[in-house]
C-alpha cells in the first residue's frame, strides 16, 4: 500500500498504511434535465455559484461542527478533538458535514502505524467509488486519481474497515447516498439563470432592446453594409449600463420602436425568492434566516432558529455520532460510547431550562435516570457511575 498526498517521515520505524487523503463517492446518478447530476457539475454550479446553497450548506457545517463528540474514553476523546496534525476537530466534522450535505456521502479513513490509531482524515467524496461483489453487497472501496488506483478491502472478519462511508437515505440507490443539493438542483438553476438574466438585462440599460424601423416610400431596403454598419454602431455605443440615457442619433427613413416587457413579465425577482425558498427547504434552513422574504411559518427569528436547530442540525450531529460510535467500536474493543453534546447550545436553552424543571420536580426518579433523561449517558462527571 501507499499514501497519496503524505511526506515520508525521516525516521519511519512504522509508515502509515492505507492512507488516502481527500476523496469523494463517485455520484452514479440519472441523466439530467438541467444542470448534470454530478458532484462536480452541482458543487460547481450550486455552492460554488449560487449565494443560498453556500449560505445554508455553511450555517449547517458551522452549527453541526460546534456541537462536540463527548466520549468517556480519554483515547478516543482526544482523536476526535484533533484528528490530524492538519485539522482541528471543528475542521473536521465541519468537512464531513459539508460533503454529506453536497455530495450526500462521507467518508472517513483510519490511519494506524504500528497497530496504534494514529488519525482521522475526511475524504473527499468524488474519485471514491464502492466496490460491489458478485452478491451485490459493498467488498471494499476504490480511490483513483491521476490514472492511479488503490483498493480499500472490507473487513469482514474484525470489522476494523480502513474507511466509514457515511450517507444520506437514497431511495435509487443501494450504495450511495442522496444530497439535498440535487433534489434543490432545478431550484438552484432558476435561481442562477435569474441572476444571469437580472445581469443581462443591467448590461442592457435595465431595459428590453427595442427594433430600428426603416422607412421608405419606394419599397428599397437597406444594403448589407448599411445594416452591418448600424448593427455595430448600436452595439458599441448604445448598449451596457454606461450608456444607459445617451440619445439615439437617426438618419432619414429609420425610426426606433420599444419593446417593452410588461412589469409582470420582468418581475424576475419574485421567482428568484421563490427558488431561494425551495433551496433553503432542501436544506432543512427556516427561510426567515436567510433573510428571503415572503416567508411567514415562524412568528419570529428565534423561534425559526430553533426550529433549525431541532429539525436539521441536531438529527445530522446524532446520525453522525452513531456512525462513528459503530465504527469505533471495532477499533476500540467495543468500549465506546458517542453523544453529540447539545447541552450547550444557545438556541435550545429555553428547551433545556424547561427540560430541568420537569426533572427537577420529578421526585418518582432516580438521579441515574435523571442523568439518562438529561444528559443522555448515566455516568456521573468524572466517568463515575
């Protein structure tokens, strides 16, 4: 085996093995209507190009990555808090995140050396593909980049796998999962082609072309050179925002017509909020904190942040904490437990200090199942019980 992107340690008494930084699933999806169904063709013209899909793809990562893995075992606690020498651990769940969310697959991959865990690294999803067996079940992974291969076989036997693949539901596909930015892909291309459009119609003064009308009592027509020769002369100094206003100078026998849109017609900015809001529900992001108007689900913005926090961040962070808690365990002996540790988030303060009063007043229960209802663990502070 050997590592793409990994310096060679001076003294290298054990070298990390299967070590593959940065990769990504390969999307086998349907053929597109609009913009290609690939991870490269939506990250491109998705978060890359459009303001919404960058906006709601960055509050979930930075919201789900502040939540922290909390694990009673000192050893796996500090893998998690600092994965790798290039990554912190907020930078990296906020990397597996933002993949899940584009790409709808993540993928971690262990390195050991010398039979001791050593790091974690998120791999991009696009030059990954699952290798399938005979029986259709996944045997294994495939990097390739640069005309290079390298396999990843599956573990079967300890279950100690190289690679956690993890990914959203996808009800046409058995090994990979489904992003929220493709089912929002037709959204994200109305949204866009609105913005070319609002742009188009800016370099144009803001306003629809019109016709040169040329007049003439003998029913002549104007030679090649004379339309060629206005053409150019509309072109270069009637059109683009500068000239916005200057006057039209005509000659004998032409007469300018307007085409106007009717406003209805160029109220391209109702269809752009309209497109903004199937983005941000794709996403699971309240409208109301994009700043999308027209949006009245929640009475106000806090209680919109709560409901992002509740329906998107919190069930993302929980799925991704199990993930990890089954794959560690393989790794670990089967001594490990993951929470995602919501007990401090701002936004559900008011749930948690509600939350306390009822176990507080609960004198029927124990303090373990206060513990369990609480916190979720019935350890006491300290790794007691």
């Amino acid at each position: 085996m050997f590592g793409f992107g990994q310096k060679t340690p001076v003294q290298p008494p054990e070298q990390k093995a299967d070590s593959v930084r940065h990769l990504i699933a390969y999307q086998a999806a349907a053929g597109a209507v609009w913009t290609p169904r690939s991870y490269q063709a939506l990250a491109r013209e998705g978060f890359m190009r459009n303001a919404v899909v960058y906006r709601c793809v960055r509050m979930i990562c930075e919201a789900a990555a502040s939540v922290p893995m909390t694990c009673a075992r000192p050893d796996v606690a500090a893998l998690l808090g600092e994965p790798n020498t290039e990554q912190s651990g907020t930078e990296f769940f906020e990397s597996l995140y933002g993949y899940l969310l584009l790409a709808g697959n993540g993928y971690l991959e262990m390195v050991e050396a010398g039979g001791e865990l050593h790091e974690l690294h998120v791999l991009r999803p696009d030059r990954m593909k699952v290798i399938v067996d005979k029986s259709g079940r996944p045997s294994g992974w495939e990097y390739a980049v640069g005309g290079r291969k390298i396999q990843l076989p599956r573990d079967f036997v300890d279950g100690r796998n190289p690679i956690l693949h993890i990914k959203l539901f996808h009800p046409d596909n058995d090994h990979y999962g489904m992003s929220p930015l493709e089912a929002a892909a037709c959204a994200v291309d109305i949204h866009n082609a609105g913005a070319v459009w609002n742009k188009s119609m800016l370099d144009n003064a803001a306003r629809p072309s019109g016709a040169l009308v040329f007049h003439s009592q003998q029913g002549d027509h104007l030679s090649d050179e004379q339309f060629e020769r206005l053409k150019h002369e509309l072109e270069s100094n009637h059109q683009g925002a500068k000239n916005a206003g200057r006057p039209l100078l005509l000659e004998g026998g032409l007469d300018w017509k307007p085409m106007a849109l009717s406003p209805t017609d160029m109220d391209f900015l109702d269809s752009r909020h309209s497109s903004a809001r199937e983005i941000a529900l794709a996403f699971g992001v309240p409208p109301m904190l994009l700043g999308i108007p027209g949006d009245n689900t929640y009475s106000n913005y806090q209680e919109a942040n709560r409901a992002f926090w509740r329906q998107t961040v919190l069930p993302l962070t929980q799925k991704t904490a199990r993930s990890l808690q089954n794959w560690l365990q393989h790794w670990f002996d089967g001594d490990v437990t993951l929470q995602a540790d919501h007990t401090d988030v701002p936004a559900l303060r008011e749930d948690q200090a509600a939350l306390w009063k009822r176990v507080t007043d609960a004198d029927f229960l124990t303090a373990d199942e206060k513990r369990v209802l609480v916190a979720g663990t019935s350890k006491k502070p300290g790794g007691g019980t």
